[in-house]
C-alpha cells in the first residue's frame, strides 16, 4: 500500500539543521550571550580556530551558521578525501575575493587527518587572514595538529551534549521541518533514543526519521523501544562512541590488560572495533598503558605499543585489527609495574605543595665566570671516574635528603634494576 505522505529525499539532520545562533542547541558557553563565537559572529570579528568536540556535536553546522551570518563565501572540505591542491584552489579563491573585500572561510572536517605538508600548506594563508580556517576534530589538537598551525588558531572545546540538548534538538526537528510536523506523532521512546544516539545528533534524527518510515502507514506513529531496535538491525550499532558505553568498553579492555587476561582484553577489543571506535584512540591507550601499567618490568611493552600505534595509523583498518590484537596480547601477558607511574605521581606531588627547593650548587651548570665564582658547580663528582661507574653522591635538594619516590618492584625485568639499585646504594635507599 502507497503511503499517504510525500517522505523526502533531503535526510531530516540536513532538513532540520540550525541556520542561526538562536536555533543553535547546546555549547551554550560558545554560542550564549557574551561567549566567543557569538560575540565573534555579532561583531563580525571573525579570525581562524578549531573546533575540538565528540561527533554530532555541531561543528559543521557552527561553521555553516558563521558563514551564513557573517556574508562569506563558505568552501568545505574534508581532509580524507582532499590534499594540497585543493586547498590551494580555495586559497586562489580567497586571494580574489580579498579584491573585491569579501571573506572566505575555509571548513575542513577531520582536520586531524591533514599530514604536516597539508597543514603547512594552510600557515601562510591563515596568516594573512587570506582565509578564514574553521577546523573540526574529534581527536585532540595538541596531538594531531602541528603547533605552527595551532599557534595561529584558537580552539574551542565542544561539550557532548546532553540529554536536555538532545530533546531540545528532537522537539526543534519536530516542530521546524514540514514533513514531521504533519505527522500523527502520538508517542516517542526518547530516553531510549537518547541513549541509542549516543549523544550524536546526527545519528539522533536519523534513526528517528527511519523509525517514523517504516512507522509511516499507521494511523498513529509510536515510536517505541520496539520499532527502534528494529530500525538499528545491528545491535553494535547500540555501542556509543561518545557516550557511556563507551567509557565502559574501554574501561573493561584496560583492566583486563592491566589484570593479565588477554582473552577479556581481546574481546573488548573486538566490541571497540565493531562498533566502530577509532583504531587510533585505541592505539594510543595502549601506549599510555604500556608506561603505566607495564613499565620496566617489561620495557618492550611500550616500544611495541609505539610501534603498533605507527603502524595503525599508516595502514588503517581492517588490516589495523590484527596489530591492535598482537600489541594488547603482548600487554596483557607481561609482568606489570606501576613503579614508574607512582614515582611521577608522588614527585609531581612535592613539587606542588612543597616549596621548590634550591638546586645543590654542585649539580649547578656554570657556563660564565660569575657563577664560577658563586661555586655553581664546584665539588661535582663525575661518575664515570669511578669504579662501576658510580659515585656515593647527594643529587636532591638537602631540605629532600633521603627522599625515595621510585621502588622498582620484583616483577619481570624491574627486578633487576632493584638488584643493582640495591648493591651501590648499599641500605641507603629502601629496595
């Protein structure tokens, strides 16, 4: 049976997408009254940042909104698929509309995914202020964007957004798009569709217009529990990237490497990739957790989870899954010791509630005379002048004396570095 509704082609997050500030819904302390894009786009003082945020947060429509509201000619590109030469033609772009005064703004999506040359390609430009750079990233800037390009930015951090924003983005698509408004909505699951969502927006107003498709025929559209896991098929698919979900997956995989159970930690591993996870974010906790939770009891460990962070982002998926899988296998089954983690831990400590002790002045570097004279640097005992290569030596503050803040434990390879730790400090230090 045909429906009685024209469904259209345009998707409801495209139909439904903000075109002011005011429609704007979530990061209130961007877009709020007094906060920097607002204030940015009011004053029509636009200058180049990136914006850092969790998928479906907004970025693209932010972008949209400024190019709107300000009168600038508006070129998006994604960083996937576009290289130098692109972003060289809308530089060409720009250079002739700064002729006739008019602005250009140039939006790339998954900035991240530029390499140094394409990103160097974009200093100058910016610069100049020939090109007005919107960047969006999922992944952090401090990492994945090259400080002379950070340097010339600002970035603002988008929140994931809440359960209010989501129903404030759901009412506003029901109520602004002339195909959903005609509808006979008379009941929405939304706490489940919330948390199917997970906090994307996007993928929010997808998956509801899917459910009122197939829901369509029906004198009254109930979009239930029900018609919503059928609408998702894949129950993976209920693996949210952003939200809760997500920080209990990733949870479980460290702790099943950092208790020695390869097998939780490989099949939290494949949770993360079927449902979608970026391989790098799950590369980069392993090199983090190969210095935390392995440390010297079994050096290899982090110079594996390096070479397998490199490796995943050269090569990608799905090939990425096999290395992912031999770097946590390793992981997992390797002596574990925190005793590098906790040394930091316990100094970073002193170092902010003590006060900062003076530098002995035998271990003072004394390049001018001046210092000579001030003894920075006399009395200094070279340890290679000694037998094994040691000297009995006071290296911390005086007000520190004796102070112990790495323990090596008696785990896997550590243990040697406490056995010799051990013979030259002679009962000096507690090993």
């Amino acid at each position: 049976m045909k429906n009685k509704f024209d469904i259209p082609q345009v998707p409801l997050p495209e139909r439904a997408r903000p075109q002011t500030l005011d429609e704007f819904q979530g990061q209130t302390h961007l877009v709020g009254a007094g906060k920097p894009i607002r204030v940015m786009v009011e004053q029509d003082t636009l200058s180049s940042f990136i914006l850092w945020g969790p998928p479906g947060t907004g970025k693209t429509t932010l972008a949209k909104i400024i190019s709107n509201q300000t009168n600038s000619e508006f070129y998006k590109l994604n960083a996937v698929s576009s290289g130098v030469k692109d972003v060289r033609k809308v530089i060409e772009r720009a250079q002739l509309n700064l002729q006739h005064n008019q602005r250009t703004i140039l939006f790339i999506d998954e900035i991240h995914r530029f390499n140094k040359a394409q990103q160097d390609a974009l200093l100058s430009s910016v610069e100049s202020g020939e090109v007005i750079l919107i960047g969006a990233t999922t992944e952090n800037p401090s990492f994945e964007v090259i400080p002379a390009l950070r340097s010339r930015v600002r970035i603002y951090v988008l929140n994931e957004l809440t359960k209010n924003d989501l129903e404030s983005i759901l009412n506003f698509a029901i109520s602004k798009d002339s195909f959903i408004s005609k509808l006979p909505l008379k009941e929405i699951d939304k706490d489940f569709l919330f948390y199917v969502s997970g906090g994307d927006g996007r993928i929010l107003l997808s998956i509801f217009e899917s459910a009122i498709v197939q829901s369509i025929n029906n004198y009254e559209i109930r979009i239930t529990k029900e018609v919503i896991e059928n609408v998702l098929q894949n129950k993976n698919i209920v693996y949210d990237k952003a939200g809760e979900e997500h920080y209990n997956v990733i949870s479980a995989f460290i702790k099943s490497v950092r208790g020695s159970d390869p097998d939780a930690a490989i099949y939290y591993l494949a949770r993360m990739l079927e449902g979608g996870e970026d391989p790098i974010f799950i590369a980069r906790r392993l090199v983090i957790l190969a210095s935390e939770d392995i440390g010297n009891a079994s050096p290899n460990g982090l110079v594996l989870a390096e070479a397998a962070f490199g490796a995943v982002e050269k090569i990608g998926m799905p090939e990425a899954r096999i290395i992912l899988a031999q770097c946590t296998a390793y992981l997992a089954s390797s002596a574990k010791s925190n005793a590098s983690y906790l040394a930091i831990d316990n100094a970073l400590s002193d170092v902010r509630n003590k006060s900062l002790y003076k530098v002995p002045l035998h271990l003072r570097n004394a390049p001018t005379k001046l210092m000579k004279e001030l003894d920075y640097g006399k009395a200094y005992k070279y340890p290679h002048d000694y037998p094994d290569h040691f000297i009995d030596e006071d290296y911390l503050p005086k007000e520190l004396k004796g102070k112990q803040y790495y323990i090596p434990t008696e785990n896997g390879q550590e243990i040697k570095l406490r056995e010799r730790l051990k013979s030259i400090w002679k009962g000096k230090k507690k090993y």
